[in-house]
C-alpha cells in the first residue's frame, strides 16, 4: 500500500463512520414505531416497520463490518511500511 492508498482507506473509513451516524438513529426509530399504535397507521404495517428495523440493523452491521476492514488494512500498511523501513536500514 502507498500512501495515496492510505489516505483513500481513510477517506471511506471516514464516510463509512458518517453513514453509520445518519442510519443508526433510524435502529430505534424503527423499533419504536413497531410498538407504538397511531390511529393512522393500520396494525398490518406492523410487519413492514419489523422489516425495516431487521434491513437498518443489517445495514449498521455491515457498515461496523466495512469500518473495521478499512481500519485493519490501514494497519497492515502501516505495518509493512516499517516492515520495509526495517529492512533497509539493516
């Protein structure tokens, strides 16, 4: 890894973090409306907000899935970057 790809790695670790910070209020926004009851909204949407709730919490995972890659290989560059170093220094 170079550092322009470094620098990539980060800008999607950071707009993976700012992703994750608009869907997950939408988690418990999601879950609430499965439990309360509003005189507008028929009972058999109940199935399509549990719907909605399962795809949110799917997509929060994912998302936790996508920053963690992202932050393990920054890591391993910067590894084998002093991988490297080492090697020519000796």
């Amino acid at each position: 890894l170079n550092e322009r790809d470094i620098q990539h790695l980060h800008g999607l670790r950071r707009d993976v973090l700012r992703l994750k910070r608009h869907v997950a209020p939408m988690v418990e926004i999601s879950q609430e409306l499965q439990k309360l009851s509003f005189p507008f909204i028929d009972k058999n949407m109940r199935p399509y907000f549990r719907d909605v709730q399962i795809h949110v919490t799917r997509q929060m995972e994912d998302l936790t899935t996508l920053r963690d890659i992202a932050s393990q290989t920054i890591e391993i560059g910067v590894l084998l970057e002093a991988s490297r170093q080492s090697v020519v220094q000796r």
